[in-house]
C-alpha cells in the first residue's frame, strides 16, 4: 500500500550534526518537519565489536513522492559509512497534517 507520506528516522553522532542536517533537509523541502531527540544510548556490533555510544535520533517527516531524494541527500550529507536511514510509512493521521507534509515536500517532475 502506497501512503502519501512517510517518516524517516537517522541517528547522528551529536546534536549539531543532527541539527545541521535537519536545517537542510525543511531548507531544501525535503523535509516538512523534522525532530531531534536528546541522546539516545545505541549499543551495537560493528566491525566485530561491541561497541556503546551516545546518538541523536532524527525523525524526519517527508513525502512519499520525496522519500528517495531524501534518503539520497541524508546518505550524502551523513557522516557515517554506513548510517541508519529507517523508512516508516504514516499509515494514518491527522488529515489536515499529513496534507500539509505533502504539500512541503510533493517532488513534481
């Protein structure tokens, strides 16, 4: 089922990262809106070792219709080698909300 918006979700290894990112994804219109959260503890494998650090959670609010862009420009402008980039579908909602993230963020061609 094809929704009309999505929400992404990134971690990023401090609050201005995240925040740096965040203001070019709703600068760009890739994004309607986009919160950050106070860290978060993500323990993980990675190389072969356990390894536990303090991140900070975008939730990004876009388009369907911009949902790849997006994810392009946060693989290209994410320091990680290899970030999470974690796509949900907004199943529901407040109508009036959900138009209006489309409204910001609808890529025409």
């Amino acid at each position: 089922m094809e929704t009309k918006m999505v929400m992404i979700i990134s971690s990023f290894p401090s609050k201005e990262t995240a925040k740096e990112v965040a203001g070019k994804l709703v600068k760009n219109k890739l994004a309607a809106c986009v919160q950050i959260t106070s860290p978060v503890t993500s323990i993980y494998e990675w190389e072969g070792k356990i390894n536990e650090d303090e991140e900070v959670l975008l939730f990004i609010k876009t388009s369907s219709a911009s949902k790849e862009r997006t994810i392009e420009f946060i693989k290209k402008d994410h320091p990680y080698d290899v970030p999470e980039i974690i796509v949900l579908p907004v199943v529901g909602g407040f109508d009036k909300y959900i138009e209006w993230v489309e409204s910001i963020t609808a890529y025409e061609i």
